[in-house]
C-alpha cells in the first residue's frame, strides 16, 4: 500500500473513531471526508493569524499547542514558516509522523506532549499558536504557564477556545446552555442519544477568565476578537438567541492575541 493510501486510512480511521464513536454525530462521515484533505480547511486559519498579527514583523519558529493531525502545521510549513506541532495523542502523532514521511521538512516538526511540560528552552518561539485545545488540558493555569515560557519577549500568542457564555458546544455540535453542570451535561447527552465520556475532557473557559491567567503570568498587553458568527444562528432557536447575542455582547468563541513584554 502506498503511503498516501496508508495515510488516508488512518486519517479515516482516527477521525471515524472521534466523529462517529467518541461524539456520536450523525453526520460523522462528511466531516470525516473534510478531515481527509484538512489541509485546504486550516489555510484560512493561517491566513487569518497573520492578518491579526499584521502589521507587526513576525518570526518564526511558530509552535503548535495541540497540533491534532497536523494540517495547520503543513500550510504554515509550506508558507516558510518554521513550525513545531506538539500533542499528547498517540494516535495524532502518529498521523503527523505519515505526513513528514511523505512532505519531509515541509510537514514541520511533530513532538509528543503534554500542553502543562513543554519540551522545549525558555523564550525559543516567535509565535506560539493554540486552537481548539486548551479546552481540554488537564490544568488551564500550568498550560498558560508554559504557554508564555516558551514564548520569546516580544512574541506572539494566539487562542481560540469555546466561551463559555455561548449557547453551542462545537464537539458535540449541539446546542448547549451556559456554564451547564457537568451531571446535567451528561443526561442532556443521553437524552439525545450521545456517548458522555467526552464531556469529561472539556473546560469551557470565558474570556475573563483567560485574562486573569495571562496577567498572572506577566502578559497584560490582549486583544480580543469578536467577529465569528454564532454556530446556532441557522437554527429555530436563533430568533430567541439573537437577542441574548445583541444585548449581552457575547461572542460564541474566545479568539485572542497576546504579546509578551
């Protein structure tokens, strides 16, 4: 078997096990046929840290917290960016080491890690970039921590995470109530017929509360960005729920840039 033919089924096994058995999302095989060439879906993601980063010179290498299969990783590698993608699933390590089989140093580097011991000097990144996976680490605080460690003076860190105040839980892709209490999340879970075990794994953080965790660290100097759209806006419920939107300000996903002095 060749190694794009290896590669696409293990991107479709590992994913098929998240969508379908892990979530239990009915439509588990169209975003699994996404992931298969994910590559094109994270371009707009990279395009859109360097226009927050814009006009500021920004230099590599650029770390990824919770890189998953690596495709972020390979379009900023393609851009001529020097990155390093960091993990702790084996089964997403594995994947990345696939793709620096077949792309070579144009995949970026992949290390296994917990996002709470990176394994890397003080002050080594330009940009440290973290998307979709600080929600689920073990401790929010010693991940920040290291986080701006490892982050150069003058560096760049950006988040993105779901907020807490939104009405939407992007895993499950359900609608979901603010600040829900863990045993209510589970039974709302088997209501609808849904696997509970990954709710365990999410931290659903607000914005203040990120903020308080950078200021403890040093880094006072963020920006934050609202202008995604609610994932919930196409639905019935949505002519309640702009409302809530519009009046309280809430964005559905915390998206932040922060500098370290």
């Amino acid at each position: 078997m060749s190694l794009d033919a290896t590669l696409r089924e293990r991107i479709r096994e590992y994913y098929t096990g998240y969508y379908r058995d892990t979530l239990g999302i009915a439509d588990w095989s169209t975003l699994v046929a996404l992931r298969e060439d994910e590559e094109t879906g994270e371009a707009p993601q990279f395009a859109r840290l360097r226009d927050l980063l814009s006009p500021h010179e920004v230099s590599g290498p650029l770390l990824n917290v919770g890189c998953g299969t690596g495709g972020f990783d390979v379009v900023a590698a393609s851009a001529g960016m020097p990155v390093v993608g960091v993990d702790a699933d084996a089964g997403a390590m594995g994947i990345c080491a696939l793709k620096r089989r077949k792309l070579g140093v144009g995949s970026g580097v992949f290390v296994r890690s917990l996002a709470e011991a990176l394994p890397f000097r003080d002050g080594v990144f330009g940009v440290v970039y973290c998307f979709s996976a600080i929600e689920h680490v073990e401790s929010v605080a010693r991940t920040v921590s290291e986080i701006v460690r490892v982050t150069r003076p003058g560096g760049f860190i950006y988040l993105h995470t779901p907020n807490a105040w939104s009405w939407y839980e992007g895993h499950y892709k359900l609608f979901w109530a603010p600040f829900l209490p863990e045993l209510a999340g589970r039974l709302y879970l088997r209501l609808r017929g849904r696997p509970t075990a990954y709710l365990r794994t999410l931290r659903r953080l607000t914005p203040s509360q990120l903020e308080r965790e950078f200021q403890r660290h040093g880094v006072g100097e963020l920006r934050f960005f609202d202008d995604e759209k609610p994932r919930e806006s196409m639905g019935r419920a949505w002519m309640v729920l702009k409302h809530y939107y519009r009046a309280s300000g809430v964005a559905p996903f915390i998206e932040l840039v922060a500098r370290k002095p």
